[in-house]
C-alpha cells in the first residue's frame, strides 16, 4: 500500500512540476514586489509603521502567550485563506483567482519582512525570526501545494470528461479529501504561530 501511495505521488509530481514551479514563481514575485513596495512609502508612514512594530514589540512582553483572543483570530485568518483557496477551486475561473491570491500572500510575506529587517535592525530580523519564521515554515509549503491541489481540481472542471457527472463525484471528494488534510498542516502552523511565536517573541523582548 504504502509502494502505491509513493508511485502515486511520484507520477502526480512529475505530471505536476511545471503548475507548482509557476505557483512559486508568482509567490517569489509577490515578495519581490512586496519589498519593492517599501520604496513607495513616504517617510511619514514609514515612521508611523516603525512606531507601531515598537509599540508592539514593548506590549509583547505585557500580554498573556495563550490569549484566547489572538489564537482564535489566527485560526480564523488561516481557515479564511485555505478556504478560499478551496471554493475558488471549485470555479472554473479559479485558476487566476488563487494565483493573484499566492501573490498577495508573497506581497505580505515580501513587505513585513523587508521592512522589519531594514527599519527595525537586529530587533526587526529577531521579530522576523520569532514571529513569521516558525510558522511560515509549515504554512507556506501546505498553502502552495494546496493552491496546485486547486488549480488542478479547476482545471479539470474546465476540461470536463464525456461522462462528466459520473468522474465528477470521486474527484471531488479526493479533492476535498487532501484538502481537508491541508487544512489540518495550516491550522498546526496557526498554533504553532499563537503559541511558540507568542512564546518567543516575549522572550525575544525580555532579552532585548
């Protein structure tokens, strides 16, 4: 069994390459454009961010690290995003959908990152490392193999088979079926994400 589950997954990698190699290159585009982005800020606002992250980063150390409040509006950040990426999915206009959203998920990375690391110095690249790192490391992965997984299903929709309602259904829940077991990688980094970067940003804070 476990011999079929690797072939099947080899073939789909081979047969899929060239979908995930475009989904990384809108994402790296996205960060390259979100850090160029920096630049079009006048210094006003890059003042007022600046003073808003030390803002931040002073209260980290104040505020409890299992906050009900912060663990249930990351969850339902991620569970908005994944499911979106579902839905669109199911449209046959989904393709340009989630990949304008894979670009907008590589501005944001793009743009915070940047910005912390080049206006806030060693503290901004520590925040980095203790606030978006952890997290993107499981995040990213599940959120681009789940935006290939997407398009894939969308793609056939746009291609129908003869006996569309009869391929359909088996489909769809292998569709459903991996999506639901991405769902489950972000909701970890969701965790890992309000509770070990809560942690760490603290005790980054306490140090400084």
């Amino acid at each position: 069994m476990l011999q079929g589950w690797l072939r099947s997954l080899m073939n789909y990698i081979r047969q899929s390459w060239l979908l995930y190699l475009i989904i990384v290159v809108v994402f790296t585009t996205g960060v390259i454009s979100g850090g160029k982005g920096i630049n079009c800020l006048s210094s006003n606002q890059v003042n007022e961010l600046t003073r808003l992250v030390n803002k931040f980063t002073t209260q980290a150390g104040q505020l409890p690290v299992t906050s009900n409040t912060v663990v249930k509006s990351i969850l339902a950040d991620h569970l908005i995003i994944i499911g979106i990426v579902y839905l669109l999915g199911l449209t046959v206009i989904g393709v340009p959908l989630i990949l304008g959203l894979i670009f907008g998920q590589g501005f944001i990375f793009g743009f915070t990152t940047l910005f912390l690391v080049q206006n806030i110095g060693w503290t901004g690249f520590f925040l980095f490392a203790a606030t978006i790192l952890p997290a993107g490391l499981l995040y990213l992965p599940a959120l681009i193999i789940g935006a290939g997984t997407a398009i894939t299903f969308s793609l056939y929709l746009v291609r129908k088979p003869r006996d569309y309602n009869f391929a359909l259904w088996p489909t769809l829940l292998r569709y459903t079926f991996i999506m639901l077991v991405i769902t489950i990688v972000i909701l970890g980094s969701a965790l890992i994400k309000a509770y070990f970067s809560s942690w760490l940003t603290q005790a980054m804070v306490k140090f400084f």
